[in-house]
C-alpha cells in the first residue's frame, strides 16, 4: 500500500501553494490528492472528504491550507486519527498575524505547522517513512543532496579566496 498524502486547501486561492507541496511530496514517491473544503463554509463536505480517506487502509497524512482564520487545520486535526501538518500561505496584508490562528489550538488538537511548502512535504515524508522503506530511502537521498551542496559551497568559498 503506497502512503498517500491528502492536501486540503480552504479554497482554489491556496492551489499554487498546494501545488507545490505536491509536487514535493512526488518527489519523495509519496502519491497525492487535492480537496477544497472549508471549515467555515462547508464544514459538512470536509467532513466527508476526511471520512473518506480515514476509511482508506493506507498509512496517512493530511496537510491543510487556508489563510486568515486557519479553522481547517485544527478541525481536521480533530477529525481524523494521521497526522496533521498545518502549512498557511503568509499573508502580507495582515503583517503575519494572522499565523497566529495556525500556531495556537485548542487542547487536544495539535497539527504540527510548517510554514514552506517544501517543508511540509518533507515532514510528511519522513512521518510516511516509518511504514515505507522506500519514501525513507528518498527522504535519506534528499538529505544527502542538502548536504552535498552545503559541502561543495564550503569548498567554493576557500577556493576563491
């Protein structure tokens, strides 16, 4: 059974951030859905989208995306037994506050928060690695990617000196 990752957004403005942790979740062979659902608007649809994949045998986690009152990652969270890994686009408008909806909850309900998309990505890599061998082996060969370029960077600089 392939992990699977499921990518909620509040609504079709999240898509570009979305898209791209998809796209990184691929690259750790982790497969991807995309839903829009709103916890304020229509809490009754996100309930079925997250019935539906708890119902789903396979090892899981939900990464949520909304902006402003970010509800959706905390009434997912409450919702669902996997993991959940808030990551809110920044809003510049209101000067980073309203991240604050992201970062304190309730008791007893606690997504973790990520604020890069690729990041997020990796976290729920590394989550889904504990049951597949092969998404720890991708989260190991991206590491030692990072790596390497930190490595070659330090050689650059003694070198051009």
């Amino acid at each position: 059974m392939k992990p699977l990752v499921v990518i909620l957004m509040g609504s079709k403005a999240d898509l570009v951030h979305c898209t791209k942790i998809s796209e990184a979740c691929k690259q750790f062979g982790l497969e991807t859905v995309l839903h829009i659902a709103s916890a304020h608007k229509t809490a009754g649809h996100a309930l079925e989208i997250l019935q539906k994949y708890e119902a789903d045998p396979r090892p899981k986690v939900y990464i949520t995306v909304a902006r402003r009152s970010n509800a959706l990652s905390g009434f997912t969270d409450g919702a669902v037994k996997a993991p959940v890994i808030a990551c809110p686009p920044v809003s510049e408008a209101f000067g980073g506050a309203d991240i604050f909806s992201s970062l304190r909850m309730p008791s007893g309900i606690a997504p973790a928060v990520v604020l890069e998309p690729v990041n997020a990505a990796l976290l729920a890599a590394k989550i889904l690695g504990l049951v597949d061998a092969e998404v720890q082996e991708q989260v190991g060969a991206s590491q030692k990617r990072a790596a390497e370029v930190i490595m070659a960077d330090d050689i650059s600089i003694h070198q051009e000196a």
